[in-house]
C-alpha cells in the first residue's frame, strides 16, 4: 500500500514563482492536513481539509493557498513564493473518528525558495 | 488552548542506557497524547498512543510512555537504546474542537545513541 503519497519530493524556486504541492493518499481518509516543519518549531498546520470539496485556515495560513476537488487529493499551492517560505512540507491524513486517530504521514517535500 | 513542551532539543545517550525523552502538556480538556517518531529524511510515523484506556502506553520498538495527570506528563521511555533509535521524536496533543481533531505538536527531541 503506498498510504501516503507526496510530489515532487524536492524543488528550488525563485523568488515570486509559484508551484504547486500535490498529496495523494489511497486510504479512503476524510481528513487531510498541510504541515510546514522548521528547525525548533516543530510541525505547524497550514492548512487542513475535513472532506471532498472543504478546506479550512490552519495557525499559519498566509501565503499558502489550497483545494481538495477529490477526496484522495490535497493540493497546496503557493501563488509567489518567497524565501520564508523555505521549509520542508508534509502532508498527512486521518480517518473521520475523533481525536484519538493517528496521522498518516508523507515523506515531505523539501523546498528551498533562493 | 492546548500545547505541548518537550524538554531538550538534543538527547544523547549510550548505547544500551536508558532512554527518557520528556512531554509536559497543557489541556482545558481531557487530552489525548501521541508519540511520534521521524527518522532522518522521512514523514513521521506513530510510536504510541495514549487513550484513557490505560496510564501506561506500549508502542513499537521496545518505547513505552506513562500518563501521569497530576504531572501533566507523557514522557517516554526505553530500557535499552540501540543505534537505530537514532532519529526524532515528537510528542503530540490532540483534543475536539469544532468538530475536528486539533492536534498540537511539539517541537521535537532529536536523539543521538552513542556506540
């Protein structure tokens, strides 16, 4: 099983491009959800999506842009990319069952914004 | 509001010593705690659990953590540290909220096992 699915696994980006991060997972799981990871900040929600067709503002949403037209997929977009930016993303996925459901991870992707 | 504390950023111990990685939580509400674990370039994975079932939670790889409310503590342990414990550990809290889970990470405790 491939669970969780991240592309591209690294990217460098110019100042003020855009990309686009694509998640896809296979375990039919209604919650998704968008991490950055920096050094001593541990992981911070960006944003997250609770089914087909919904997304919803994590603690650090700005700059950072979403869309989940498929319940396998979790796309994360950023329209101009600037080098705070620079981090690595993970994306993760939970069944609908309340807060004792575990997470399942991605292996990130690595973006660096020169 | 939620949050969690892990005490270290960088853990070392021996090879064969014990390992004790620390989590102190804050929760308005009865929280429920997680232990992950991220090794070097990849996603993280669950460790173990805790779900009021019982105070003392055993995960993979030989971890174990203990609930302790009057402490507001999580911490997790392993007798014996082997090499390939080498990684980072995070420990999480999550409670309902607006009919989600809200789940709150700390921020990381990166373990080094010395041969």
């Amino acid at each position: 099983n491939a669970g969780v699915t991240q592309t591209p696994k690294f990217r460098v980006l110019k100042t003020g491009q855009s990309m686009t991060l694509l998640c896809a997972q296979d375990m039919n799981h209604e919650y998704m959800y968008w991490y950055r990871q920096d050094p001593g900040m541990g992981l911070r929600l960006i944003h997250y999506s609770v089914g087909e067709g919904t997304t919803a503002k994590g603690e650090v949403p700005d700059g950072y842009n979403v869309s989940r037209l498929k319940k396998q997929n979790f796309l994360l977009g950023l329209e101009s990319a600037a080098p705070s930016q620079t981090s690595v993303y993970f994306c993760a996925s939970s069944l609908l069952r309340g807060p004792t459901t575990e997470a399942f991870f991605g292996q990130g992707t690595r973006l660096t914004v020169v | 509001a939620q949050s969690v504390t892990q005490l270290g950023s960088h853990v070392s111990v021996s090879e064969g010593a014990l390992v004790l990685l620390r989590c102190n939580y804050s929760s308005s509400v009865p929280p429920y705690l997680f232990w992950y674990v991220q090794y070097p370039n990849q996603g993280l994975q669950l460790l173990l659990k805790y779900t009021s079932a019982a105070t003392l939670v055993k995960g993979i790889n030989g971890f174990e953590a203990e609930f302790k409310k009057s402490e507001t503590s999580f911490h997790l342990t392993k007798p014996s540290a082997h090499m390939s414990d080498a990684a980072e550990y995070f420990c999480a809290v999550t409670i309902s909220s607006g009919g989600y889970q809200k789940v709150t990470f700390g921020t990381g405790t990166k373990l080094q096992v010395i041969p």
